[in-house]
C-alpha cells in the first residue's frame, strides 16, 4: 500500500521518527491510524450517551422514586 502525505504531514511524520518514540515512517502512520480508531470510538460513546440523555428529558418525568428505580435494577441484576 502507498499512501501520500501532505509535505507538513510528511514533516511531522520525519520529526517523530527523528525524535526516537517510533523506528520508522510505518510506526507513526500505524499508531495515528490507531488513535483515529480510538477517537472514534470515544465519538461514538459520546454520541450515543447524548441520545441516551436527549430521550430521557423528552420522555417527561417519571412517576417513580429514585429508590424505585434502584430497587428494580437491584432486583434485574440478582
């Protein structure tokens, strides 16, 4: 596979080479791919939390107690 880099990409990829933390060109892409994944992922998490909590506040308020709530998720997790 070849990739091409910008020249300030290309740059960035020669200092982190040059600064000891990686062997070679193929370290640094490999570890930038990985911690593209990483944030990602991390969106992603984010993302669904917020839907999570955009639903909870449009569904009204709930009739029941905090200690009705923890109770039942006691009881579902027994």
């Amino acid at each position: 596979m070849n990739v091409s880099l910008t020249p300030e990409l290309h740059d960035i990829v020669q200092r982190k080479v040059k600064s000891g933390l990686y062997s070679n060109a193929s370290e640094v892409i490999r570890a930038s791919i990985r911690n593209l994944e990483k944030e990602e992922q991390k969106q992603n998490s984010w993302n669904t939390l917020n839907k999570l909590l955009e639903d909870a506040a449009d569904s009204g308020r709930s009739e029941s107690t905090l200690d009705d709530i923890v109770n039942r998720v006691i009881k579902q997790n027994e």
